[in-house]
C-alpha cells in the first residue's frame, strides 16, 4: 500500500474504532496515561502482548474506564479474537472488511503509552485479548489448548493473527525506515518477568510477514491457528468442544532453529560463543537468524535482554544484571534460566 492509503486506512480503523467505543461507552482515549514518543511522530516498531483474561471488554474498560482505578498502565490497540454481541456494530464498519475482527484503537497515535516497560516511547502497544497460560484446571479440558512447560495456553485466532499484521504493515508503511525489524518484539522480550505473547505467537512468522507484501491467505502457517466464532458472551464459552486444538506453534526458521541446543555454557572461542548467543537470542525473539549481520547489532540484543533484568529491581535485585551487551557468564546462566522459563528449550 502507499503511504496516502495507509493513513487513509488508519484514520478509518481509528474511526470504526470510536464508533464502538462510543457504543459501549466507554472513553476513546486512557487520559493522562501516555508519554511522548522517542522520535517525533510514532513508532520505531510494535510490542505484542496478551490480555491475560478472557473477556475482551472488561480489558477495554481497565485501560480506559477512569471508574476502574488503573493507574499504571495503557494500550494503543486491543485486538479480539473474534466478533461479540457486544461489538456486532464492527461488522458495519467498512474497514471490517479488512480487519475481520475488532481492531480498537483505543489510544491517541500521537503518544506513546504505558504497556512495554522501557521500550514504551519506541514501541506501538498491541493488546490481544488472549488468556495466556493458565495452570492445569479442568474447567480447560472444553477448550483448544495446547501444553507447553507445564502450563495450558490459549491459542490466538486466525483473524487475530492477521490484524497483527496488518497493523505492523501499516506503520511499517506510514513510518517507512523508522520502523524497524528489531523493535517488532513480544513483551517478554522486554521485561523478564512477562511471558506474553507466548509460545503460540510466532514472533519471527509475524515479523517476516510484516516486512512482506504477500497476500495473508498465502500464509500457509496462518492455517494451523483456529477461526474465528461468533460467541453468546466473553468468557470464552465460544470454543468447540469436539476436539482438543494442537497448539503447537508453527515452524519458524527451519535452516536456524536447531544451530545449537543452548543447554551448557558455550566454549570460550569467540566464533562458537557467537553461535550460542546468535540461537539464544532468536529463541528469545530477537531477529539473530543467518541472514542478519551480528556484530553490533548482537551486542545490541543482549543489552535488551540485560536491561530486561530491570523487572526484578523491586523483588529480587540480586537477578538484575549490569547492561553493556558482553555476555559474561552470569549474563549467560540468566540467559538459559530465561529460555527455560519461556519454554524455548
């Protein structure tokens, strides 16, 4: 698309955005809860994350509903996983034909918001409503899951799936060199006490996708995600109950993602130890794969995931690492421990 069409399709996404908002009644923007960008004018990237809850519009009213009391953190979009009684007003949106699910814009462009940590003045906030990992409990046993490191997740939807995209492409557009490959991240990617987006979204899929401009029903790997269904409420009560969901998630890099199984410290060789940081880092979500120049850039990453270390400052300040992208041994140990805790290994 050119740029003339991208702003054209963000102001129609903002519009249909505020049309529902307005339905619901609920605010169009979360007040004083946003801060400037880093560069004048929008986002070097984009920054998933889930909910962590299963009902979408209790998720609109905490980041915008004053009556809710949060003080502490904003979004610039959530995304549903499907259409809602609630929210049946999208489908009369003309840019539901595109974004087939509602795309809430919910937040002013202009600013940044309070939803990734130290990245919040580089990255767009995108909220999917999603459950994330839940602890074994048999009130999930009715609902696509799948099993990953001792905990049941929620799989994200097809249609879901291809409004992230479509969001990334167009500040991709709109944005042009500013918007970088680098900063398109997960949350967990930024703050080492979160998990979401999760093991379900494949991260490096949805980067490689944002940079092309292939139609999104040539995606094979779109496929393995489930359709949306229109439901009788929130809470998740939607799912087909014929047939568990496999939830493994799609392949990624199949000539990098088994380089090096990173299960004990690296040889001290700097071409070996390179590799290792090169595979850690791709599992983590950072774009390390062959085709990308380390050098500088690889001590970029690992600064990120040091500085990640910062959400520990309150709890357990003894895993707070110092931040000047050498991969020391604890750097390394704290590096596998984090691999382990996203089920990347």
């Amino acid at each position: 698309m050119t740029s003339l069409e991208a702003a054209e399709l963000l102001q129609a996404l903002i519009a249909a955005s505020h049309a529902c908002l307005d339905h619901l009644r609920i605010p169009r923007t979360p007040g004083n809860r946003t801060r400037p960008w880093r560069t004048p004018g929008g986002p070097e990237g984009i920054a998933f994350h889930y909910t962590g809850g299963m009902n979408g519009v209790k998720s609109l009213r905490w980041f915008n509903d004053p009556s809710w009391n949060n003080q502490d953190s904003s979004a610039h979009v959530l995304v549903f996983d499907r259409v809602i009684p609630e929210l049946e007003l999208w489908n009369k949106q003309e840019v539901s034909t595109i974004f087939r699910v509602p795309t809430l814009v919910i937040a002013d462009i202009a600013r940044g918001t309070w939803c990734t940590n130290w990245a919040n003045n580089r990255c767009l906030g995108v909220e999917n409503r999603n459950g994330g990992y839940k602890e074994y409990n048999e009130a999930l046993l009715d609902k696509p899951r799948a099993y990953i490191c001792g905990r049941w997740w929620e799989p994200y939807t097809r249609e879901q799936m291809e409004a992230n995209i479509l969001l990334g492409r167009l500040f991709r557009v709109l944005r042009g060199g500013i918007f970088r490959p680098e900063w398109v991240v997960g949350h967990s990617m930024i703050w080492a006490t979160k998990s979401d987006p999760g093991p379900l979204f494949p991260i490096h899929l949805v980067r490689r996708a944002i940079w092309s401009d292939d139609d999104l029903s040539t995606l094979d790997w779109l496929t393995k995600f489930p359709s949306a269904q229109e439901g009788t409420d929130d809470d998740g009560s939607w799912y087909d109950t014929s047939g568990e969901f496999r939830g493994d998630p799609p392949p990624t890099e199949t000539s990098w993602d088994a380089v090096i199984r990173p299960g004990s410290l690296p040889p001290a060789e700097t071409k070996d130890l390179t590799l290792w940081l090169c595979d850690v880092l791709y599992r983590m979500g950072w774009p390390t794969g062959p085709e990308i120049p380390q050098d500088e850039d690889l001590r970029c990453f690992v600064s990120y995931f040091q500085r990640s270390t910062l959400a520990y400052k309150k709890n357990a300040p003894e895993k707070v690492l110092g931040v000047d992208g050498v991969a020391g041994p604890l750097t390394r140990e704290a590096m596998k421990t984090r691999l382990s805790e996203l089920g990347s290994i």
